[in-house]
C-alpha cells in the first residue's frame, strides 16, 4: 500500500509509541518525510495524536546505527553481517555447549512485529533449546493479563475502543491516559463530553483525565486492592450485584464473598484514605450506569500486588455483570504499540504462540512436528530471573533486541552489574542505546518505517505496517537479523517476506488462524480470536468465557502492601510514568527535534505545599536518594501532586538521571513485574550555583 504520485510516494503504517495503534499514511519524497496522514485507521479515524504526527525524525538520525559493531576492549569496531553472524553464533554455540542451553536468555522487543516475536522465541526454542525467552511486556502488563486469565480466560481488552466510548461510565485507575494513550483518551473526551459519559479516574496524581472527571479519587499509593474489594463487599452485602449474570455466567460466587470479609467501607477508608461515602458513591456509580468499562495501566500493574489488583478489577466488572455486552468490560492499556502481540507471539518463558503452554505435551508436540525438533520442556526464566541467573553465574549469554534495559528496568544498578558479568552479550536495536555499551555485538536494526510486518494494538487489533523506507544503511529489520544469527547456527529458514512467517503463526497458533497478509491488506484489520473463515471478534465472551463450562471464574484474591512506604529517611513516594512528548526512556523522541525542543530533560514534580516547605521552586536542582540508589534532577513546582508524592518521568537523556536509579528490586509477586511505583526517596537539596 504504496501510492504514488509523482515524486511523492504515501505509504500505510501503524504507529510505534503506544498501544492504540493508530494507522495512517506518510508522505514521503525520496528519504525526507514529509507529512503523517491519518484517513481511516480502523483505531483512530483521522486523528494522532503528537508524537504520531510527528514523531518520525529519529528515522534520519545521525547516531542510527548503519553497520554491525564488534567489541574490541573498551571500543566497538565495525563489522561486516557475515562476520558479525558468525561471530554471535559460534559464542551461543560455545556457551551452550559448556553450560547448557538454559545458560543463554532471549529478550524480544514489544516494539518490534509479531512477526519478529515470534521468531525470536523460535530461535530460543527451537534452534538454541531454551524457553529462557521473555519481552518487554514483563515490565508493564503481565499483572493484568494474570489477573483476566484467571477470571475470563483470555489476557485482553474484552472489548474494543469504540465499546469504551459507548459505556454509560468509564472507570480510570493507574493511568495516565491523555498522556500516555492520547487518542483513545480523545475519545473518552469526547463521550464525556457530548455524550454525558460518566467519568471516574482514581490516581495518585492530579492529571488532566483526574481533572475531567466527575469523581476524582486519591488513594494512598499501592491500595487499589483494598478499595476495589471493599466496593465489591458493598455491593454484594447490599444485593446490588447482577444476579441473573452471576447464576448464568459465573463460578466461585461463595468463595469470593467470604474473601471479602475483611474489607469493610471502614477499613478501606483507614488504609486507602478514601472516605467510606465516597467509595459507597462509586459503587453506586457503578450499579446504576448503562455499562462500565475499566481501563487500567501501571499504576495498577507495577506494584507487588499487581496481578491481584488486576484480579479485582476483573471480579468487580463480574459481580457487576460488566462482561459479554457491547460497552462494558476490562481494558488494560498496553504500553508499547506491541505489547498484545509479543506476548500473543509466545515470547514468554512459559507459552509458546496463542498462551500455549510449554508443558503441555499436546502443544509440543504440535509445534515439534511442525519444527521438526524437540524442545524443551519446563518453563524458561522472565526477564527478572534472567537478570538474577546472570548474577547467581547461570545464565552466561545474553541476546536482546530493541528494548534499552538498562535505562527501563528496574534498579539499573543492579542490571548493569548483570551485563558486566555477562560472558557474551548481543544487542540489536536502532541507536548505540546505554544498554548497547555493554555488548560485546551490536546488530544494527531498522524501525518500524523501515519495514513490513503487523502489530496488535491494546484491543487485540491486528493491522499491517508497510515498508515506508528502505532501512538506512546496512541495518535490517529485526526478522532478518534473526534470520540470519538462526542460519548460522545452521537453521535452514527461509523466510523471505514476513506475510510467510505470518502464514506459519496462522498454523500454530488458534488465536490467529485465520489471520493473512490478504485479509489485512491496506488499513484491513482483524481482532483476535480469528477463526480460520477470516471471522474476528471485537467483543469477547458472546458466546460464554473460554472455561470448561463456559462460566468466568471469581478469584479470591489478596492484598500485598507495599514494600517501601514512606518513612523516616525516605520520607517522600516516588511516583513515575510517561509523558506525552517522550516514549518510553525517549531513545527515539529525544532525537526528534520537534519533540526534543518541547520537552527537553526530565524532572520531577514537587507539590505547592511541600515545595514552600522546603523552599523549593522550579529549576532549582535536587538530589533524590533512594535505597537502591541517587539521581540529580530539576524541580517542577506544580499542583499535579500533593503531600508528600513526587513525580518523576521515565524518560531520561543520561543514563545518569534514570528514574530506575532509585526504583528497588522487588516484583509483582505472581509475575515478576517490577514494583516501580513503589519506591521511597528523601530530597537533598544542591548548592544553587
Ligand atoms: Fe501513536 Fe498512540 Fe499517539 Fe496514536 S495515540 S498517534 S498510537 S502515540
């Protein structure tokens, strides 16, 4: 879907900086962009939002890697493909052969394909041995995934973007969503707005969906848990659950009741802060509304309680009879553009494609004959693991692609001490990254506009993207790169457009069998399941939920505090999170000027009270100093924040001021999903110079 027109060429494509998945055309004249257009994207109609429209100069970039780099003592020298191949082969074959293939770990990217997911599982398993296989997903949405697999079955948006804009109320918690997801925010703008949509936003932060709302709620960090299983106990004792939903559709009705004993509207407002009447409100929000849809992010996600926060929002959409109609249901916000789809694609330690577990003998067998290898057989490590193996000395080799780990993941201190001890160490991403000056290769890769492939959007929307550019130089795209490092591990593939690896994804994996290239051409998309006649599905559960009985499954769950909750000497709680101008730790948007100039460094936020407290203002530099570690950063005085929360951005121009300087260890306990938003700091002022 390239169209010509005289020296102009516009091309479809799909944006890479977040999970509403946006598709437009760009213009181009040669190698200069020049303009984004949306027209019809099946997502976004004819809207993006900044960094879709113009967010692209990072494309022509002077710090793009052109060339493969090989380590020589403290600086890189250029390599040819062939050389750099070979050299990444025979280093896994040698650390394989001496420790094993579980000495080696694969990390996939959610920025890349699903196509390129899936292979890069399918070199793990199916060429090296090892379900040591993981993506970027670890660090955001694995709670809410765990928390829909164990209630509805299916780790997805139940329903689709447009459902959230037919709801009679939108539920926000943990999300940022006009920053981080704006057009999908657009959207819940505008039914709000026109439409009378109720709107309740429930954050630590005072952002401009808190300020739209009807019902601002501010809960004491990490307690969702407590308020969401307090409202559900309300609206059980009281009988104001769905009944005829519930006998129907539901198991476990008795078991959760009894779960919720403790959570009193009393107790709730003790350890969330939250007055009793303002809870028994939203339940009543709830109750009466024509349908209420939840949409969640990593305020809910990256605490230790992740998953069963998660789990209590997808009980509560139950017990409300939320789930099998058209503007209701559970809508976690995927971050990246392809965090659906990595994970879809089996980049995960304990499923291979479609959630398909690696233990199940059926499913291996399946994927054996069809590979014609045996794999391997028990669960791999995550990517916490991962890091934890290098230090304990198990795991030796390490090939990651597109994700700057060592600025992203939590407690960077600990993560760069883990690639020191690495024995060999691949890194394939589009710029040197900081992670990239740990590497012993580096393999140059061309974004999104460089290539062809799909992605699946936050609401299981799969859409096709279309090489828009040649990739710059001697990068490839991440397939071929793969590709390649599988060949000369002596894999014979040959794949030579990713519409084939999409046709052998369609084989294995039944979420997406009836998905092709064909069905998907220009601005088409599917929503998984796909049956094999091509038929989507926008809305999930119609026909019952993916149980034995067709019945959802209430999930007692159970509240787990917070590790660091403010103290003594780490008096203050340091909340992070996106921006609109940045993706990310900003590796791409940071070398877009037009996005670069608009929001140059990173800074945390103090509140108005805290700041004349300490006799801060705006621009004035302070060191926070947490338990894990210390960052220099610049104050921005705002009423966003209050008390004694801070805010800082996840962006970063150094590695040195990295908000996961100060981020700590600790996980999600059920996923391994670091705790990000859990972290306690004191403020040190600096000298003004
Ligand atoms: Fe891209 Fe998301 Fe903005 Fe759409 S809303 S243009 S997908 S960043």
């Amino acid at each position: 879907h390239a169209v010509r027109e005289g020296s102009i060429e516009r091309t479809k494509t799909v944006c890479t900086y977040c999970g509403v998945g946006c598709s437009f055309e760009v213009w181009t004249k040669g190698r200069h962009i020049l303009k984004v257009e949306p027209t019809h994207g099946p997502a976004n109609g004819v809207s993006t939002c900044v960094k879709g429209k113009f967010g692209w100069d990072y494309v022509a970039a002077k710090e793009r890697l052109t060339t493969p780099l090989i380590r020589e003592g403290a600086t890189f020298r250029k390599a040819t493909w062939n050389e750099a191949l070979a050299f990444v082969a025979r280093r896994l074959r040698e650390l394989a052969a001496e420790s094993g293939p579980d000495a080696l770990g694969f990390i996939a990217s959610s920025k890349c394909t699903n196509e390129e997911a899936f292979l890069m599982q399918k070199l793990a398993r199916s060429v090296i041995g090892t379900n040591n296989v993981d993506n970027c997903s670890r660090y955001c949405q694995s709670p809410a995934t765990m928390g829909l697999w164990r209630t509805v079955g299916y780790g997805g948006d139940s329903g689709s973007i447009s459902d959230i804009e037919a709801a009679g109320l939108v539920i926000a918690i943990g999300t940022n969503t006009a920053e981080s997801h704006p057009v999908l925010a657009t959207r819940v703008k505008r039914a709000h707005k026109l439409r009378g949509q109720r709107l309740v936003v429930v954050d630590v932060r005072e952002h401009e969906m808190a300020r739209r709302a009807d019902l601002f709620v501010r809960p004491t960090p990490g307690t969702d848990f407590v308020w969401l299983s307090a409202i559900a106990k309300y609206i059980l004792d009281e009988q104001l659950e769905d009944k005829a939903f519930l006998e129907q559709h539901v198991n476990g009705l008795d078991e959760f009741r009894a779960s919720l004993a403790p959570w009193t509207l009393e107790r709730a407002q003790d350890i969330t802060g939250v007055p009793a009447e303002t809870l028994k409100r939203l339940a009543h929000e709830i109750v009466d509304a024509d349908g209420t849809c939840v949409l969640w992010a990593m305020g809910v996600t990256q605490q230790r309680g992740g998953s069963e926060t998660s789990t209590a929002i997808s009980n509560l959409l139950l017990v409300t009879g939320n789930y099998m109609r058209p503007g209701a249901g559970s809508y976690p916000l995927r971050g990246h553009n392809n965090v659906q789809g990595a994970s879809d694609m089996g980049a995960m330690p304990n499923f291979v494609g479609g959630y398909q577990r690696v233990d199940d003998p059926e499913v291996r067998a399946k994927f054996e004959a069809a590979w014609n290898v045996s794999l391997p057989t028990t669960k791999g490590l995550d990517n916490h693991e991962m890091v934890h193996a290098i230090h304990d000395g198990k795991l030796r080799g390490l090939y990651l692609k597109g994700e700057d780990m060592g600025l992203v993941d939590a407690n960077v201190n600990v993560v760069e001490a883990a690639f020191e001890k690495l024995d060999f160490f691949v890194v394939q991403d589009v710029f040197f990254s900081h992670t990239a000056s740990f590497a012993d290769v580096v393999l140059p890769a061309s974004p999104s506009l460089e290539k062809d492939g799909t992605f699946t959007n936050t609401e299981r929307r799969i859409q096709r993207l279309y090489e828009v550019l040649a990739p710059l130089g001697e990068s490839r795209p991440d397939w071929r790169i793969i590709q390649g490092v599988a060949n000369a591990l002596g894999a014979n593939w040959q794949y030579e457009h990713p519409g084939e690896i999409m046709a052998e994804i369609a084989s294995l994996v039944p979420l997406y069998a009836g998905v092709t290239y064909e069905r998907l051409a220009g601005f088409a998309s599917l929503q998984w399941p796909v049956a094999h006649d091509g038929t989507d599905t926008p809305l999930l559960f119609t026909n019952g939920f993916p149980f034995p009985d067709g019945k959802a499954q209430l999930y007692p769950a159970r509240f787990i505090e917070p590790l660091e909750p403010p103290d003594d000497t780490f008096d203050l709680h340091l909340n992070n999170g996106r921006m609109l101008e940045h993706f990310h730790e900003g590796n791409m948007t940071f070398k877009t000027e037009g996005i670069a100039s608009r929001a140059p460094d990173t800074f945390v936020e103090v509140g108005l009270e805290l700041a004349e407290e300490r006799g801060l203002e705006s621009g004035r530099f302070v060191r926070l100093v947490s338990r894990h570690g210390a960052v220099k950063v610049r104050v921005l005085v705002t009423n966003r924040v209050s008390g004694n929360i801070l805010y800082m951005p996840m962006n970063a121009r150094s590695a040195e001021d990295a908000v996961n300087r100060l981020t700590g260890s600790h996980t999600d306990l059920s996923t391994h999903t670091p705790a990000y938003k859990d972290v306690a700091v004191r403020m040190e002022l600096l000298p003004v110079k």
